[in-house]
C-alpha cells in the first residue's frame, strides 16, 4: 500500500499533462478513496505538476517508511499485477525463455 512520501514511478503516460510513464514523484497527500496526490519536479527541484494518481496508474520504487529502494522483483511484480491475463502468462513466458537461456550460458 503506497504512503505518504513514498516515490512512486508512473506506468502509464499521462498526455494532457505532459508526463509520461518512466516519471517519478512523491506521494504529498493519501485521499481515502484510494487515491493519491503526487508532485512531480524537476532536476533543480521546481514542482512541474501535481496530480491526483490510482494505484494502477503508478509502481512505488522508494517507501519512506523504511528509507528503502523497492527491489527490482518487487517492482516487477507490481507492474504485472496491472497487465491483462494474456499479457501476465507472455511475461511468464518470456521470463522461462530467460531463465532456460542463462543455464545455457552458464553451463557454456
């Protein structure tokens, strides 16, 4: 569950506001709908937009509680969690022709 002051990385592009998925921004503000207002900045720390986000709209990739980088898998799985069924079982997968292949390599 995303908190206040977690970074949170957008997963979806946002045009009319200009953000694009791949942005990264902090949780300002937990609304008790499940929604949550983040400030996105840039480089030099000037506040570029503020926008209220659902969570599948976003992945945390910084929780705040325990000043802690979200690992990759935790990551992963967070964005998985968002696809379509058959996006979920070509993620699987892909990531079994990725297994397969690195025992290939490493047996070489």
């Amino acid at each position: 569950m995303p908190d206040l002051g977690d970074v949170v990385e957008l997963i979806v592009d946002i045009p009319d506001r200009n953000l694009r998925a791949g942005i990264q921004g902090t949780i300002v503000h937990c609304y008790a709908d499940q929604a949550y207002e983040v400030e996105f900045t840039n480089n030099e720390g000037e506040t570029l937009d503020f926008l209220a986000l659902r969570p599948e709209q976003f992945i945390v990739v910084w929780r705040a509680k325990t000043q802690q980088w979200v690992s990759v898998s935790e990551q992963a799985v967070a964005l998985i969690a968002n696809l379509p069924d058959g996006a979920k079982q070509q993620v699987l997968d892909f990531a079994r022709f990725l297994s397969a292949r690195m025992q290939q390599v490493s047996s070489s």
